[in-house]
C-alpha cells in the first residue's frame, strides 16, 4: 500500500472511531492509530465513577480493549482481512488494575505484539495525567467471516 493510500485509510478509522456511538457515550477518543499501535484517552466523569468516586474499571478495560483493537488495524496482515470483509473480534482480554484514578484523563497506548495467523497478541498500558501508570492490559484477538453475527440487527 502506498504511503498515500495508508495515510488515507489511517484518516478513515479516525473518523469511523469518532462515530462510534459507544465511544461517544462515554467519551472514547482514538487519538491515533499507526501499524501495530495506537492512542485512546478517555477523561474521567462522575457518570463513569463507581460508588467511591473512581473511573470504575470497566472504563479502563473498555479503553485497553479499544486501545488494541485499533493498533492491529493498520498491520499488513489485518488490514487485508478486514478489506477482505473479515471482522475482527476480542478472544480474551485481561486487565491489571494499579493505580485509582479519581480525576483527569488516562491514556492508552497499545501496541502489537505478535500478529499470528490465527491469533493476533495485543499489550497496553494505560497512564494519568501525571504519566503514572494505573493499567495494564493484553488481548488476544482473531478474524471471523463476516457471518458470524457480525451484522447490526435493530430491534425497532
């Protein structure tokens, strides 16, 4: 692929991320996406607080399991699946817990780790405003044909 044809395929999933509706709802920002790595942030909110006033975790596992999904989409080998019509889906993915965050934003940087014929491995580590770490996280993520359920169905 050109450097001109990746550059404006980097820019097309930039801007399909900010029209993610759940990515909106929560405030889910694709900062920047490369082969085999990418940038999120989110910020922290009271309506995203668990009881004690912190970014309840399953924010943070939602920004490592964007994080990474998004650092595999410009990799040669995914790129052409997904051009292909394939969907990518998330196998496993695990979270280490470090550090509470009760205000600002946290970043996500991601990066690929072993691009596998079947299984691609993902790591993430997920930093504060004061570049202190307060997550890390590693998914496992293959490609399935485009049937398997991956198709929006509205219950309207």
């Amino acid at each position: 692929m050109a450097n001109t044809d990746a550059r404006e395929f980097q820019e097309q999933i930039l801007a399909a991320a900010r029209k993610v509706p759940f990515f909106n709802l929560v405030g889910l920002e694709v900062i920047e996406v490369a082969p085999g790595r990418s940038t999120t942030q989110m910020s922290w909110r009271e309506d995203l607080a668990g009881p004690g006033g912190l970014i309840h975790g399953g924010m943070i596992a939602s920004l490592i399991d964007t994080g990474t999904a998004y650092a595999l989409l410009l990799t040669d080998e995914l790129r052409d699946s997904l051009l292909a019509g394939r969907g990518l889906v998330t196998v496993d993915l695990r979270v280490k817990y470090l550090r509470p965050v009760a205000a600002g934003r946290i970043t996500c940087v991601s990066t690929a780790t072993r691009v596998g014929r079947k299984i691609i491995h993902t790591d993430a580590i997920v930093t504060n405003d004061d570049d202190r770490e307060v997550a890390r996280g590693d998914a496992l993520y293959t490609t399935v044909d485009a049937g398997h359920g991956l198709q929006h169905t509205s219950s309207s």
